[in-house]
C-alpha cells in the first residue's frame, strides 16, 4: 500500500524492489495500480494506491 501522493510512487517501488531481491524473487510483468483514493478529492499525503508486482522464484 503506497500512502502519500503519485510522485512518490518511485520510492515505494523501490522499496518493493529491495524487498524482492531479499527473497530472491524476480519482476515477472509490470507492475499494477490500484487506485484507492480520488486526488481531486483527497490530493496529498492521504493519497492511497495499492502497487502490486507479479513476481517469480530466481
């Protein structure tokens, strides 16, 4: 779950990323949005988005 606003997605993919290579899986796709919140109506730091990676063992 990414809470804050779409420019600091990266961060939070980032972090996704790290976390894969610890558990030795690989990016097996692009990974999906799921966007919780409408930013016209809750723009900034309460901003919610699911990203989710499709993943397989190395």
């Amino acid at each position: 779950m990414h809470i804050g606003p779409y420019a600091a997605e990266p961060e939070t993919l980032a972090r996704m990323e790290a976390f894969m290579t610890v558990e030795g899986l690989l990016m097996n796709g692009r990974h999906h949005e799921i966007h919780l919140s409408d930013p016209r109506k809750n723009p900034g730091a309460n901003t919610r988005t699911i990203l989710r990676h499709p993943v397989r063992r190395a």
